[in-house]
C-alpha cells in the first residue's frame, strides 16, 4: 500500500533582546511538523511525540550558552470529506525545558491549533509492462494556524529577556499555510516530493516571526507480510526561514537555513499505524553558526476509522 508521505521539519526561529541570559538561543511556538501520513482514503485519529533539541553558545562570550529540549505531545486526525477532499486537525500541547548559564527553566502548555485542508489534482494508474503499476497523486492545500497557545511576553518592556520570549508556548499570531506533494511508484518502491510555505502575521506585541519555507525529497519501499506493511523511507529536508521582526525593523541574528538528512519507517498493522523518524543537521546556518540543532524526530500512534 502506498503511503503518502508528507514532512514539514519543525526547526527553530531564532531572535534577540537584551539580556544576561543568551541573547540568541531559543525558538518561537507553533511550528507544525507533518510526518508520513496515513492512506488518504481513511479518517484516522492519533497522537504524536515531537522532540528537538538546539544548543547555542556564544562566540563573543563562549560562558553564555544554552540547551533547549521541546517535547509535544499532539492530538491530531483526519476526516475525508469526498474522494479529493479531506480536512486535518493538530492539537499540540508543549513540555519544554531551557538550561542555560542563568540556571534552568521549564514551560508547558496547549499550543497553536492548525487546521487544514488537502485537495487531490490527479490521481492515475498505469501499467508498464512486466506486471509494473505506475501510480501518481499530486496534491495541494491550505490551512489556519490560530493563537490558541500563550504568548504574553511585553516586547516594549525593556526587562523583557530572552527567557521571557523561550517561554511562550504560541506565536500570538494567526498565520496562514500552503503546501503540495507529488507522489509516484512503481510497485513497491516510491519517490514523494512535497513544498509547503508559512506565512506568518503580525502579533498585538507587534513582533512577527519569519516566514518559512520547506520542500523535502523522501524515497520509501514497501514490504507487505499479511496485513502488516513495513515502509521504511530516506530523503533530504531543507528549510529557509526568514528574518523576524519587531514593529517591523529586522530583529538580529534571526532567519535560517538548514539542510537535514531524514530517516524513518511507518509500520501498518490493519488499521493501527506506528511511525518513527529522525532528521540529523547535513548543513545549517543559525545566529551566524553560534546556534546547532542537534537533533529533531518524532514518533506516532495512529488509528484508521
């Protein structure tokens, strides 16, 4: 059974303030990560565990650092409307913990609710010969991102720290979300190819998060036993975000891009699917190199209705 694969990396945006804590570590709320995606001709419901990990140190003065760990536990599902249609639902809820040179601080709470929708252009099957099936989809969407997560940091307040910022669990902000993908296979084998870019709005702090862009290359095979199929899948993600703002003058050392490998398997066993994945740095370029991820994966429970 082809899987229709669909990864948005969740990486950080970086920003800046006055501070005696790391002035450049840190990243902004509601991010939306899609993984491998369950059969479109399902509703399905489940959750999933997000972890990441950044580490920043600064160069001018290598006794600032910081490590920042964000765990999100997410309801998500989707519900298909008709043939070409289906709505999707996230609900995050956010565990995360900063140690830095100023000591340890930790923040949890709902996050930013993202709804979306996916329409199919074209769906085809063709035979090659030599009992080979060329199967193709392309699709495209759009979707809302609201301000259901806190973001109650002061941007005009002069006290307002970094810690400050890291602690928010949202943007404050509704930004908006479009994305394609285009999958093709020939029997079990499958290449999918998928974009999607964020555009963010302003927040009643007058600050906004950049822009983001992610297009991803993903190959995965499909081993079949019975009602269980093994999809293991590899490929490249890459990620441009653009630069923040603060009542609309450029914020310093925010923006990024970074360019990851990515390594996964989806395992179905009728309608219960178990995912994992990881995505390692290839190469980046945060806070003019003084900020690396580290690490980024994700795994998930999922339940076709």
């Amino acid at each position: 059974m082809c899987k229709k694969l669909f990864i948005t990396i969740v990486l950080a945006v970086l920003f800046s303030l006055t501070s005696k804590a790391c002035p450049i570590c840190g990243c902004g709320g509601g991010n939306l990560y899609m993984g491998l995606m369950p059969d479109f001709k399902y509703h399905f419901v489940g959750f999933r565990y997000h972890y990441t990990q950044y580490h920043t140190q600064l160069i001018s003065d290598p006794s600032q650092f910081s490590t920042n760990y964000y765990n999100n536990i997410e309801f998500w599902g989707g519900m298909r409307v008709s043939n070409k249609l289906q709505l999707l639902a996230f609900v995050p809820y956010y565990i995360n913990k900063q140690i830095d040179d100023d000591g340890t601080a930790r923040t949890h709470g709902l996050g930013d609710i993202t709804v979306m929708g996916q329409y199919m252009v074209f769906k085809s099957s063709k035979h090659i010969g030599n009992r080979k099936t060329l199967n193709q989809q392309l699709w495209f969407g759009g979707g809302v991102k609201l301000p259901t997560g806190a973001f109650n940091a002061d941007m005009l307040d002069s006290n307002t720290t970094v810690a400050d910022i890291n602690a928010q669990i949202g943007t404050g902000s509704v930004d908006f979300l479009l994305n394609g993908m285009y999958t093709i296979s020939i029997r079990n084998f499958g290449v999918n190819v998928s974009a999607s870019y964020k555009i963010n709005t302003v927040n009643d702090e007058n600050y906004k998060f950049g822009n983001k862009f992610t297009s991803n290359v993903i190959g995965f095979y499909n081993v079949s036993a019975g009602q269980t199929t093994i999809t293991p899948n590899i490929g490249l993600g890459y990620e441009n975000v653009a630069t923040n703002t603060l009542q609309k003058n450029n914020v310093e050392f925010t923006g990024s891009q970074i360019m990851t490998a990515i390594a996964g398997v989806e395992m179905n066993f009728g309608k219960i699917s178990v995912g994992v994945n990881g995505q390692l740095p290839v190469a980046q370029n945060f806070a003019e190199g003084q900020t690396k991820m580290k690490f980024n994966g994700m795994m998930h429970v999922t339940y076709q209705l």
